[in-house]
C-alpha cells in the first residue's frame, strides 16, 4: 500500500504521497479538502522535468509537515547536486514553502515545474466518479491560478498564488530559475480555497476561525485544549504515548461547524471530516472524564437537528438523531440524503445515554433540564418509529432504498449482518446491541425523569419498560446452545445467529443477566472472537469472517473500548484489564495512534497488528479509545457527589497517576493508584 501523509486542521486537510506529490486516485482521497469538496486534485512537483524521490518526513504536528526530497534514483543519492524541501501548513489556507538547494560549487539553472489541478469532486465521488455537472472555467494572471466550479447556486474556487516570479498556464506554474553556488532559492505557494454562500463571499469567514491564523495561533490554540486535560504519569509507555497521542488528534479534529457556528470534532479522516450522530456521541462518552467541555456542543447540535417529520429520502422521522451531515455538492443537489441524513437506529438512544452521562460527570442538570422535550421525543421515537414491528424491540429498514443506508447500526456496511452460514437475512433487522442501547437509555432518562424533571411517574413507567425489555431479551435472543446472544432477530423473530463482537455492547448496556455474563465473557475472549490484539468483529469460525473484511473479521479500537468497559461494569475486572493492555499493546505500533480498524489475524501470526488497507487515521473514536481503556484501567464512575476508584490495572502495567481531573468534583489529585506485578 502507497504509504499517505496527511496534515490537518478542522475538516481542511491535505492528503499526499510521501514526496508531498497530489495525484488522483480511486483508492484513497488525496487532494486539499474543506467542507466535502477537494480543491486540489493535482499538485506534482518536477526538477528539470523529472520527479523527486523522499528521503524524510518530518510530519510530527498535525497541521504542517515537512519534506526533504532529492532528485534522480534512489541508488543516487549521495551523488545529488541539489535537494528539495516541502515545508507545507494548514493556517486557514494551504500554505507551501518550496526550497531548491544548490549543493554543487558553481552556480545551476533549475526548471521547477509545479502540476496544478483541481476537480471539485464531492467526497462521495472520489471513490465513484461521474461526470461532474457544473462548469469549471480556469483564470490566469501574474503569479496566480484561478479554478472556479460553478453549478447554479454552488460556487467553490480555488486560488493559487506564488510570492516568486512564475510562468502560469492553465495547468500550474513553472519557475526558471538560476542558483549560486552553495545556495538556495524558495517561493511560498498559497492556495485559498473559497466555499461561497448565497451573498457572494465564503461562508466561513464569519466563523471565529474561519480566516488564515498563524501556525502559532493553532499550536496554542491546540496546546490550550491539551493543558486543560488531567496530567498522566505512569511507568507504561504505550499508555504514556497513546493518551499523548489522542489529545493532540483531538485538538486537531476539532472543526467549526456552519449550521450552528459551534465547534465539534469531525469524525475521521479522510472519508468522515464531519458530524455523526452515533460516532460524535461515543467519542464524547470516551473524552467526557477528560474533557468535558467538548461535549455539549456535540449535544446541543444533535438536539438542535433532532428529526420533526417523516421524510423518506433522508430517512427522517420525528423524535430521531441524525447519522450523518454533509456540505457537498450531492448532499446540495440531494443526489445524496446526507442534508442530514437520519440513517442509523443506535443514534437516538446513544443521545439518551449521552445526556444522562454529562450530567452524572458535570452535574449540569440545567441542561438535561433544558433538552427535555427533545429526550422526550427521542424516546418516544424508540417505542413507536424505532419499534417497527409493534414487538417492544428496536429495528431498522431505510426508507429510502434508492440511496439510503442497508445496515443502520454501527456495523453499517452493507455484509455486516449474516447468519453463522453467511446467509443474509431479510428487512427489517432488530440487532442487539440496539436493544441494549434502548434498555440503558430508558434507565438513563428515568433517572433524569426523577432528578432533573420532577416526574417519578414517567420514571417508574420507564424503568418498567425497561425491565420487561431486559427480561424479553435475555429469553428470544439467548442461544443457549452455544451460550451467547444472537447478533439479530430477523423479521420473523428467528435468532441471526453469528457469533459478533456486539456482544460486548450487551455487557456495557447492563441487559445481560448476570449468570450469563460469565459465558459471554467466555467467548468475547476466547479464541474465536478474540485475536490477541482485540476483539474481532465477527468470530473466525463463522461463513463471511474475513480478516481484513471491514465489519466481518477486523479489530475496531473503539468497539474494544466499550467492550472493556463492559467487562469492568460486570465486575470482571482482570479480563477488562487484559484487554486494555493488548490494545495498548497494539498503539504502539501505529505510533500512538489508533486506526479506525486493524486485521483479525491471530497475535500468534504476526509480530504486530496489521493495517487494514484504508483504515481513517486519525478517526475520532479511535483516537478517543485510550482515554476510555484509561478509564477502564483506573476503575472511575462517577456517583453522586463522589468518584469512585475501582481499578483493573493488569500486572505490569505499573504505576499510574492521574491528575487533575476536571468535573462537578473541581479538582482531584494524585487519582490513580499504583499497581505493580504481584499487587
């Protein structure tokens, strides 16, 4: 696989080969992107005609990244008479600082030739071009290249300018230039890209961060976020390096949104630089001990584009949290649904569960006290939209099956959900995890309902739904044969019955009876399910596993981090400390850095995870898996007034401190409690 670098700010970013080099491709979204389009489809540098080879990277900040290049073959290397350096930053706009050093003792003419392109292509057509069906027209002046796309009311343009004399054409700009000896030459390259709005100017610029800002202005602003979150200090450094590595990944996703002007932290990069309902609500539940600031404004967005009405093509229905939105071309023209689209049935209940675990970390109770119409609405969708078939469960089937989601729970792709043959069954789809989402929302608003609203009946009359819900589940989805819960019931209530990591959702939710625990333990770490790294998503043994199958085989971080908080919600605290540790174990080969997903192949069959070949990094709840497993690791709940401390430090991790946790406590030091080999 072609090995990308990638530099970001918000959900601007830049995609590149290792030499810095922008080619299209099919595979993978290279390009500058910004709000769905990518302005920069080619940027391919030559010297004297030919291409560069990389000999470094220097890409340890989010925002910038270096490249240090040298002509001719590899093999040639330290006979080059000149090198290369790419200095490129994300500061509002695209920045590029070009330097063509003369090694030699007498002076050079060089021919610098800079490829410039840009497609405009919506991110929902890189990976299925079509005939794009507005008009790009191409303006040349001194120093400058102007690309517009236009189709009716939607105008992108970007703008390319050099601070050195260039010859521009329609396809990029050439410098000719001459060197002294034992000296350099540099031009900065800057390209704007411009998302107008309907009163002619960029619709951004009104943001508090929508201008160019200084890479000092980022970096602060950046390292502001990172300072506000606890101090760790431990002696195991794949922790050390992945907490690190999460804050910074953080700060960086954070991106402003236009609908509400607030900031949120997109979802991943490349293909998810925006809002989702279901992964915006998990990410905010691993950050939320952490950096509880983070999360209302990813609640206050969700309630604020809460469904009113029955809308087929998006998928919409009153009460309902939206999956996914968009600022392209498709969504503009509704070529495709996502203005938002409403396409998931885990969302609305993970709202639920959201509010009520903000509220029990910050005791903002004005808030839960605020949003309650829309906590209302959201669980009053659960019993009567959600509940497709009248049968107390919930369920899923698009409305829209020109262009709507198949699969509208976390495994979303379209051969997620199969029988242990490999069968597929039929519409509509109640998967388990759903249900449990379902049974701890009803739990979680109860709660609020008594606290927070002054209603003890609509409370009762919740935990009464709930428990029936709990009691109904562990009875039609227990196969007790093989002693797990069945992946799904298919529409006519048989058990789907393949073997799946959801069942460490279950154990999270708190709708597994307690003497089944032990056996869904049993097989969430046994050898089918488990690969030595984490937990697969389907076991090995069943009809469509596929190691590197996106939803049918592969480890997902974010999916191990709430199984581990499961195990340690059923008390089995030493299988929740081993699955943090071979997490942990598993960061350090991807740098601290979490991917979306990895392969299932066993430990014992590699000396280190494998990357799944088009995996988001940094992907959002990914990036917030080692706060969560953190979490797990220090045994923190909040109750009450009072945090308990219940660790599942595994042996050998040693000593970990936390400090300074933020919360409704104020400040509590020196949290974390030393755990040593033996202890």
């Amino acid at each position: 696989m072609k090995q990308l670098v990638s530099i970001l700010d918000g959900n601007t970013f830049v995609v590149s080969d290792r030499r810095g080099d922008i080619e299209p491709s099919y595979d993978f979204p290279t390009g500058l992107f910004s709000f769905d389009t990518r302005f920069l489809s080619k940027w391919l540098l030559t010297l004297d005609g030919n291409r560069l080879h990389a000999l470094s990277v220097d890409d340890e900040e989010s925002y910038r990244t270096t490249f240090f290049l040298a002509p001719g073959e590899p093999t040639h290397y330290l006979d080059a008479k000149a090198s290369v350096i790419r200095s490129r930053a994300i500061v509002g706009s695209f920045q590029e600082e070009l330097t063509v050093l003369n090694h030699t003792g007498s002076e050079v003419e060089f021919t610098v030739r800079m490829e410039m392109s840009a497609d405009f292509a919506d991110l929902f057509e890189i990976k299925r071009p079509r005939q794009k069906r507005g008009q790009t027209t191409i303006s040349v002046s001194a120093n400058e290249l102007r690309l517009t796309y236009r189709r009716e009311a939607f105008h992108r343009e970007t703008i390319i300018s050099s601070t050195a004399e260039a010859q521009v054409d329609e396809a990029g700009m050439t410098f000719r230039i001459r060197i002294p000896r034992n000296s350099q030459w540099s031009t900065r390259l800057h390209v704007s890209s411009v998302v107008y709005g309907a009163r002619g100017e960029d619709i951004r610029v009104t943001l508090p961060y929508g201008g160019s800002r200084s890479a000092d202005a980022i970096r602060a602003e950046q390292q502001q976020l990172i300072d506000r979150a606890p101090k760790l200090d431990c002696d195991c450094q794949p922790l050390a390096g992945a907490y690190r590595r999460s804050l910074n990944d953080l700060a960086a996703l954070r991106y402003e949104s236009i609908t509400l002007g607030v900031r949120l932290i997109a979802a991943g990069l490349p293909w998810f630089m925006t809002l989702f309902g279901r992964d915006s609500i998990i990410t905010s539940l691993q950050v939320l001990p952490f950096l509880p600031e983070l999360v209302p404004p990813t609640i206050l967005m969700l309630a604020g584009l809460q469904g009113h009405r029955v809308d087929d093509f998006r998928d919409e229905e009153p009460g309902k949290i939206l999956h996914e939105l968009r600022y392209g071309e498709t969504a503009g023209f509704e070529e495709q649904p996502h203005s938002p689209y409403y396409g998931s049935a885990d969302s609305t209940p993970l709202f639920i569960i959201l509010v009520d675990e903000y509220e029990r970390w910050t005791g903002d109770a004005a808030l839960v006290r605020r949003l309650e119409p829309q906590i209302r609405a959201a669980l009053e969708w659960i019993d009567t939209y959600g509940d497709l078939l009248g049968t107390g469960y919930l369920w899923y089937q698009t409305r829209n099956p020109d262009s709507g989601l198949q699969n509208q729970c976390w495994k979303d792709s379209w051969d997620a959900i199969s029988y242990a043959d490999g069968r597929f069954p039929g519409f509509p789809r109640a998967t388990c995890e759903l249900q449990g989402y379902a049974y701890d929302a009803k739990i979680r608003a109860a709660r609020l309902a008594r606290t927070c609203w002054n209603d003890p009946g609509y409370a009762d009359r919740l935990e009464r739904q709930a428990a029936d819900l709990k009691r109904r589940f562990n009875n039609d989805f227990w196969i007790a044969d093989r002693g797990y819960h069945a992946l799904a019931l298919d529409a006519d209530g048989r058990q789907v019955d393949a073997l799946t990591s959801n069942i460490g959702h279950l154990l999270w939710s708190g709708i597994v009876d307690e003497s089944r625990a032990g056996s869904v333990v049993e097989h969430l770490l046994g050898p089918r399910l488990f690969s030595g790294w984490g937990v697969r998503t389907l076991a090995v043994d069943d009809g469509r596993y596929n190691p590197i199958g996106y939803h049918v085989g592969t480890v997902w971080p974010f999916d191990n981090s709430l199984i581990a908080w499961g195990l340690w919600r059923y008390g089995f605290r030493v299988e929740a400390g081993m699955l943090c540790d071979a997490m942990l174990a598993a960061s350090r080969y991807f740098g601290g850095r979490l991917p979306e997903a990895f392969a299932g192949y066993a430990r014992d069959l590699t000396d280190y995870p494998v990357e799944y070949p088009t995996a988001c990094s940094p992907q959002a709840w990914s990036t917030g898996t080692p706060l969560l497993l953190l979490r797990v690791v220090l045994g923190l709940e909040p109750q009450g007034e009072h945090l308990i401390i219940d660790p599942a430090v595994p042996p050998g991790m040693g000593r970990i401190e936390l400090l300074d946790i933020p919360g409704r406590w104020g400040t509590v030091d020196a949290l974390g409690r030393s755990r040593g080999p033996g202890e």
